[in-house]
C-alpha cells in the first residue's frame, strides 16, 4: 500500500465534538453568528493559524487554553476575526446608492437638515462606508448648504484595519464609475502594482471604529440619518435579528432611511419603518 493511501491524520488534528459546542456557543453567544455543525470543517481551517499563533499542538490544546486556563480574555478579538465572512464590493447592489442619491439625500435636505449622519454598521474592508461617501460627496456638491459625516463599524479588527488604509486590489474598485474614479480613487505610480488608494480628502470623512451588534446599546452619538446593515442579518437567527433590527431603529432619526441586503427581510418584525423601496425602509 502506496503512503499516499494511507490517512495520516495526527491526533488532536480534528475540532471534538464537546470542543466544537464551546466554541460554537461562545461564538454564537459574543456575536450572534450561528455556527452550525456543517461548518466544522470551515472552523477548522480558519483557526490552524491560530493554533500556530498561540504555539498550541492541537485543537484540545487551544480550547483548554481558552475555556479552562483564561485564553479568552486575550484571544477573543482574534477568534472573532477568523470565523467572521467579509464580502464586500463598491457598489454593491447599486439600487441602494441609486436610491440613496435620487430620493433619500434629496428629501433629507429638502426637510431641512443641514448635516446628514450615515453609518455602516457592517463596513467589513470599507467598500461600503467609502462607496457611501462618494455618493455624499457629490451629493454636497450641487447642495453646498449640507455636510456629511460617515461612521464605519464593523466587530473584526482586520477588517477595520485594512479600510482605514484604503488600499484595494485594482479590479475591486472597478463597479465605481469612471468620474468617481478620477476624482476619489488614486492608482499607484509604480509601475506594475495593480493597486489602487482611496484618495486622503474621502478617507479622512469615514470614521472607523469597532462594534459589535450583540452589545445593548450601540454608541453612535447622535441619532443617525442613514444605516446601512446589510448581508450580516443572515447569519443571525430570527431573535437575534429582531434585536439587532430594533436597536439600529433605536439610532435611527424619524425621516431617516435604512438599507438591508437584498436576500434579507425584516417581515414579521415589530419595528418603526416603512417600506420605500427594494429592502430600503424609512423610520416613521
């Protein structure tokens, strides 16, 4: 027999099934994504790296050395990072930025209000936040009377750190039209590297910083005029979602709007919105 047919697995080299429970009820519990068994093998490929950064042998290792010896304190922000998805594009879904630009800033303006407070409650590597504030920044343009502010949150550090940078592969930036382009996005003069910058005047409009939904209250400051939280509501069961709903609406002025992800809904919710458009609903 061939070694190449022979299973080589170590010991310790699989999440136990006692082990997998803790770690999918912490998770569950710090930030409300489900982690269901069919994602075993998903777990474990993203926590190896962990397992090599904290110099533990095996997978029971680790956990004892989270749940038995104190490791969560220090290793939660961490263990966060690799389970949490973060898909993002600018422009995604474009509607939103289309419905945004024709019907909401407009009627935010016309009722008088002089500086429109936005949030990316989800903002993942910052496509979100910096495609919101091109939008704005146009916006303000033809309506020198307005300022905007665009606040970023997301609960992965990684994630947070690369959308400060501002620093994207090139293709990723290519849903933003050319005019946006030119004016906002900056490519690297050296030649060869496919990589683009947000330009520092729209990066230093985004604000970013870290939050978990799960908390109980979110502190935003004031009431918000604008929320996007989109395509995180799906990894939440019904409970968590409608908590999670209910306190966005809790930092949502009367008047204001909030977008959720396409294949997302909030049927079945008590909440103070009204429906405007494809997944787009204004507080009432």
């Amino acid at each position: 027999m061939s070694m190449a047919a022979v299973e080589t697995q170590l010991p310790g080299d699989r999440i136990s099934k006692r082990n997998f429970d803790k770690l999918a009820r912490f998770i569950y519990d710090y930030s409300g994504i489900k982690m269901p068994p069919t994602k075993l093998t998903m777990l474990e490929g993203r926590l190896r790296r962990r397992l090599r950064a904290t110099r533990h042998a095996s997978f029971d290792d680790y956990c004892d050395f989270l749940f038995n010896e104190g490791g969560l304190e220090q290793e939660t922000v961490y263990l966060i990072d690799v389970v949490t998805t973060n898909k993002t594009d600018f422009f995604r879904e474009a509607k939103h930025f289309e419905y945004m630009q024709t019907v909401a800033l407009p009627t935010l303006a016309d009722s008088g209000l002089r500086t429109i407070r936005t949030w990316s409650s989800a903002c993942s590597t910052g496509a979100e936040p910096y495609t919101m504030a091109m939008v704005l920044a146009e916006f303000v343009e033809s309506r020198s009377d307005v300022s905007y502010s665009v606040l970023a949150t997301d609960l992965s550090t990684d994630v947070l750190q690369t959308a400060r940078k501002g620093i994207y592969a090139e293709d990723l930036v290519a849903p933003v039209p050319r005019d946006l382009q030119k004016k906002y996005v900056m490519v690297a003069k050296q030649q060869g590297r496919r990589e683009v910058r947000i330009s520092p005047k729209l990066r230093s409009r985004v604000g970013f910083a870290r939050m978990n939904l799960m908390d109980e209250k979110y502190p935003v400051g004031d009431m918000m005029h604008l929320i996007f939280c989109r395509n995180v509501l799906i990894y939440f069961d019904k409970q968590t979602q409608a908590g999670v709903l209910g306190r966005l609406c809790d930092c949502l002025a009367k008047g204001g709007y909030m977008f959720i992800g396409h294949s997302e809904s909030i049927t079945g919710f008590d909440l103070p919105l009204k429906q405007v458009s494809n997944t787009v609903f204004q507080r009432i």
